[in-house]
C-alpha cells in the first residue's frame, strides 16, 4: 500500500471521536488487536484509546497507514448488516475530516484519493450526498438489479443511467419485444394490441391509465436516459435529481410488478 501522509493531530482527534460511537470498547480492542496495534494509552474513554494509539503509530510509522487499515477493519460494512443509515452517516462524518487529506471512504468499505478540500464548508457539503435524500424512500429491487454497483461506489451518473437501461431490459423480458425506447414502449402497450396491460381496459377510466403509464415510460426513456447517454458526464449537474430520478424508476417498476401479460403475440 502506497505510504498514506500523516494526519495533522486535530485531525486525528476528530477521527478518534467519530469511530469511538462506532463501537464498543469490546470492538476496539478487538480490532485494535487483529491489527497489530497496541493500546498503551491507560485511558478508559473510547476515542481517548484511539486518539493515543493512533498518534503512536503515525509516530513510529511515519505514515497514516495503520489508521486508515483500522479504519476499514473497524468500519467494514459487514458490521452494519440491517443497520445501513447508521453506517452511512458515521461514514460520511468521517468523509468530512478525510476531505482535507484528499481522501474518501467508500459505502463499499474502500479508500479512494479525492481532490483535498480546502475549507470546511467545502468538507461539509460533501456529507450532503444523494444518500441523505434516499431517506424514507424505498427502491424497487429491480432499480438496484441494475444500478447497485454504481450506488456502491456513489457514481450517481451512471446509477441513473444503468437504471433506466435496466428498465428497459425488464420490458423486453416481460413481453419478448426487442426493441428500445418509444418503439418498444408503444409495441408493449398498444392500445389497440397491448401486449401487458395493468388492467381488463374496459371502462375509459381504465383506457387513460393505460395510456399514460406508457407516456410515463416514454418521459422517462426521452428525459432521463437519452440525454445521459449522449452528454459527458463532466457536464452532469443532476446529482441532486438523480434521487428522484431512481424514485420515479423505482415506481415504474412497481406499476410492472401490477401489469399482467394479455396473451398476444409481439407484431414483428
């Protein structure tokens, strides 16, 4: 592992505060043990310990290597199996004292280089990612078929636009049409030949629902993933919509999951 500068005391105190609530003292010194670090300190306060042994080991090491491995042992997303919001916070509270070493650690329990911040409200806007405004929504299992390794690493462009390619597919595989886009949604719902329907089409009331969940899927296609596809992602300024973009991918599937197959054969 390439040599890790070393933290300015401050920093390692504040990153000691944090991973003390992140565990018990049990924890710790479990970690502490399994990676080769001794607590000589004598204190009882948890992020006492490891503000110590944290500052002893930059010493001997000359590097903050052995922080960011305990770090990555301590908060392993293994531990926080059905506790996910809790982990992401204390990640991303730890993100924010990292910022200023150009360091950020991942919802997949990995260290990437990032550009430093220079100030601490530039550290603190990085704690306001699209994660925060997943709170209280719920995603259709088939938006993170498609799009969990992309959220995983918290590339929110691409998420977005493996979603909606994931929606498309899950057309294709429902009806048998292979098409894409408008073509395909008009050839899945046809009015006058549906080949999936979300309901027995008899009453007009029923007519305009059918036709537009199809409208829908077509807005979707036209306004979300054709534009993605055709402009570069430096240019991308739709993180704070790319929330509500996997929200409304997310209820399309779940108007899916209501459609049922007609019996009619895709027209070639």
């Amino acid at each position: 592992m390439v040599a890790v500068p070393s933290f300015p005391e401050g920093q390692i105190e504040s990153l000691a505060r944090v991973l003390g609530n992140c565990g018990s003292g049990t924890d710790i010194s479990r970690v502490l043990k399994d990676r080769g670090l001794v607590d000589n300190s004598g204190e009882s306060t948890k992020w006492r310990r490891l503000y110590s042994v944290f500052l002893q080991s930059q010493k001997a090491n000359r590097c903050a290597n052995q922080i960011i491995d305990f770090i990555a042992a301590f908060l392993t997303p293994g531990r926080f199996v059905g506790r996910s919001a809790e982990f992401d916070s204390r990640r991303q509270e730890l993100n924010a004292i990292l910022a200023f070493s150009g360091l950020e650690y991942g919802a997949d329990g990995r260290f990437r280089t990032v550009t430093a911040a220079k100030t601490l409200d530039e550290a603190e806007r990085r704690l306001r990612t699209i994660r925060s405004k997943f709170q209280g929504r719920r995603l259709h299992p088939e938006v993170l078929k498609y799009c969990r390794t992309e959220l995983m690493q918290d590339n929110y462009f691409h998420a977005v636009f493996e979603a909606t390619k994931g929606l498309a597919q899950r057309l294709r595989d429902m009806s048998g049409v292979q098409a894409d886009g408008a073509v395909l949604v008009d050839r899945v719902f046809a009015l006058e030949r549906p080949l999936l329907a979300m309901s027995a089409l008899q009453t007009e009331t029923e007519k305009l629902e059918h036709k537009g969940f199809a409208a829908l899927l077509k807005g979707c296609f036209a306004a979300i993933r054709n534009p993605l596809a055709h402009e570069p992602k430096i240019l991308w300024e739709g993180e704070d919509d790319a929330a509500d973009y996997l929200s409304l991918i997310s209820l399309l599937h779940r108007k899916l999951d209501e459609c049922v197959a007609t019996g009619l054969r895709a027209v070639p």
